[in-house]
C-alpha cells in the first residue's frame, strides 16, 4: 500500500533526532513511525509524491526509486529539504538501519539520517545521496551505488567525498571501465582493498588528484582520463593485454548507461 511522502516538521526532526541519540545510548526502542503521520510533527508538500515500503537490493535501487517517485514535486522542494529527507530515512528505517542479530541497532551519525546539506556531508545521508547520484549520473552510477544502504562502501566513500569527482560524468566512466563488473553490476574483486595498491580505486583517486594539478580532469571524457592512466591500470581494463596500450580509452560498452536489472531494482518486501 503506497503513502503519501511528507515531510518532518521542525518539532519532528527533534524527536527523531532524539530517537537516533536514544538508540546511540543503547536503548532498543521501536522506531517512532507515528511522526509520520502527525499533525505536529510532519506536514504536506505542494504535490502528491506517494512511496511504498520495499525492499532494495542496493542504493542504485534506493535512487532509481525515489528519483521515480518524487518527480512530482518541485525541485526545489526535494533539494535542501531536510524534512523530507527525515521523513524518508524514518519511513525505511528498518533498512537503513537495521536491527543487528543482538537487538539493537547502529545508527552512526544524525547526517545519516537527518541530512545536512554542506559539502562535507551532502552525500553521507542514506537516502539523499543515493537519489542525488542518480539524478546526476542515472545509469552510469551503477558502480558507485552498488552497495547496500546502511553501509558506505568505499567506492562510494571516495567519489562522494569529492564534489568534482561525484559531479564528473567521465570520472564516473573511467570508473566503470576499470572497476565495474559489468556481469554482476558490482565492483570487480580486489578494487576496493584499503591500501593504495597498483591500479585500485584508492590509486585511481590519488591518480586523478595528481593529474589535475596539469589538466582540466573533471572535464575530461573517460577516454581521454584512460589515456592518462599509467600502466598500473591495464590489468583492471576488460579485455586489456599486458603491454598493449593501444586503444586502452575505448569505452563503447561504458557510453550508455548500465540497463536496468531485476537484481537491484526496487522490489515490494
């Protein structure tokens, strides 16, 4: 059954914002579903947005969903509006922070679920930032939502940590190139181990860094980003061959947007 999106009021966020700190306290409270509803604690918007509870397979799902879904509403009312934010992290609660096997749950810090809007934290909220992504990038964003929506995986850590990466469609390709197991729709094994290794998502951040200190990399294509690569990064390309670097920027297959799949779409509980 769909319900109708509102959003918090001030009063609202405050009482959830007590119940998150409730629960960083160790307390093993249900989550308080009833300031959805509430006069005081929630109120309308200018349009009928309407969401359903679901389960999401990852936060490519989440923000394919939501960017469907609030598309009634005026952009205005869905960017910088901390109420609605609110209003969505406690309607899905149970996934973005989910009951652990003793009891309680872990809810991190109030920005994820109580947006703040900053640049430091834009993308840390659960829901917002996937749905930002996706609005921005669509398919494209298939590698750096692929995780699940309680926890930051670090692919998505490091290209939403850098507002010029997160906003530049060919870092986005170039990423998907090196790192997307397109068969899976998830990052290819061993892309994200902690240590800056040769060629992994943690070198490919330094790399870029490095490289924009001589070059206009946010606007670059993925092409032209591959071509900079050093050698470290063939091994990561489908189909490269060790000392062949001819032709390492085609990026074909990467130039549309990765299709749907029943796998990490949205789908009702």
């Amino acid at each position: 059954m769909a319900d109708l999106v509102r959003a918090l009021s001030p009063t609202g966020v405050e009482r959830f914002r007590a119940y998150l700190a409730a629960l960083r306290g160790g307390e093993h409270e249900a989550p308080p579903r009833a300031l959805l509803e509430d006069a005081q604690a929630s109120e309308g918007l200018s349009a009928e947005a309407w969401v359903e509870p679901r389960q999401f397979g990852s936060r490519w799902g989440v923000g394919e969903y939501l960017w469907r879904q609030l598309a009634p509403l005026p952009p205005d009312e869905v960017e910088g509006n901390r109420g609605l934010w609110a209003w969505l992290a406690l309607y899905y609660f149970d996934q973005v922070c989910p009951v652990r096997p003793d009891g309680t749950r872990k809810p991190g810090q109030d920005y994820r679920h109580v947006p703040d809007f900053g640049y430091r934290y834009r993308y840390r909220h659960l829901l917002y930032g996937p749905y930002a992504v996706y609005r921005r990038h669509r398919g494209y964003a298939i590698l750096v939502l692929s995780g699940p929506l309680h926890m930051e995986q670090s692919v998505y850590h490091e290209i939403t940590g850098r507002t010029d990466l997160i906003a530049s469609r060919g870092v986005i390709e170039a990423l998907n190139a090196l790192y997307l197991d397109r068969g899976r729709g998830l990052p290819k094994r061993g892309a994200q181990i902690p240590s800056p290794g040769p060629g992994t998502l943690r070198r490919f951040v330094h790399v870029l860094q490095q490289l924009d200190v001589t070059y206009d990399v946010c606007g670059m294509s993925g092409r032209a980003l591959l071509d900079l690569m050093p050698a470290e990064f063939d091994a990561w390309l489908e189909g490269s061959r060790a000392g062949d670097r001819k032709g390492k920027g085609q990026l074909s297959s990467e130039e549309r947007p990765f299709p749907t799949t029943p796998a990490l779409r949205a789908t009702p509980p």
